[in-house]
C-alpha cells in the first residue's frame, strides 16, 4: 500500500492513512470498524480476542535519524498507527503482538 501524495488536502491524506491502517489490521486478523463521523473520538475501533481497542491514526514521516514520527495524538486511545505512505508501512504503539490473541 505504497501511496504517492501530491498536494492533497490534511483531510484526504488522513481518510487515505485510515483506510490503509484498516487494511493492515484485516490483515493482522482484526475485525475494523470504522468512524462515520468526522467528529468522533477515535479513527478505527477493532476486535480481536474478545477485546475491543480504539485506535488512533496518523500520517507520518521519518526524521532526519531515520525515527518514524506522527503528530501528537489528541484523543484518547488504545492503539496508536503510524502510516508512512512513501514507504507503505504502518508502526503500532503497542506493538500488535503485545495484545491478545
């Protein structure tokens, strides 16, 4: 999901940041749900193991050090993904493999 990003709007590059970290979940065996509304208090809602998690997306970038960064995250959240659309990645805080199965 190696994304190019011209000069979109914050907006668009955030549903784009989304719907990746959405598709990178499915394929680490979550179930998504995602906001209908623009105004909620976190981005995807997911369910795995029984258990239900908030998670909160954001579009990143690498740092001069090479450190993969987002901006602050307002809301409060279980997860925290970094989507890195030059690279196609994602970077989870926790780690995925920390939670349940």
């Amino acid at each position: 999901m190696n994304l190019s990003l011209p000069d979109l709007l914050p907006s668009t590059v955030g549903a784009m940041a989304e719907l990746c970290v959405a598709a990178d979940l499915l394929r680490h065996g979550f179930e998504v749900f995602r906001a209908v509304s623009p105004h909620s208090t976190c981005d995807l809602a997911v369910l795995k193991g029984g258990k239900l998690y908030r998670v909160e997306v954001k579009a990143g970038y690498r740092t001069a050090s090479g450190v993969l960064k987002g901006n602050a995250a307002k809301n409060p959240h279980d997860i925290l993904a970094i989507y890195h659309a030059g690279e196609g990645i994602v970077a989870y805080t926790p780690e995925l493999q920390s939670l349940s199965n």
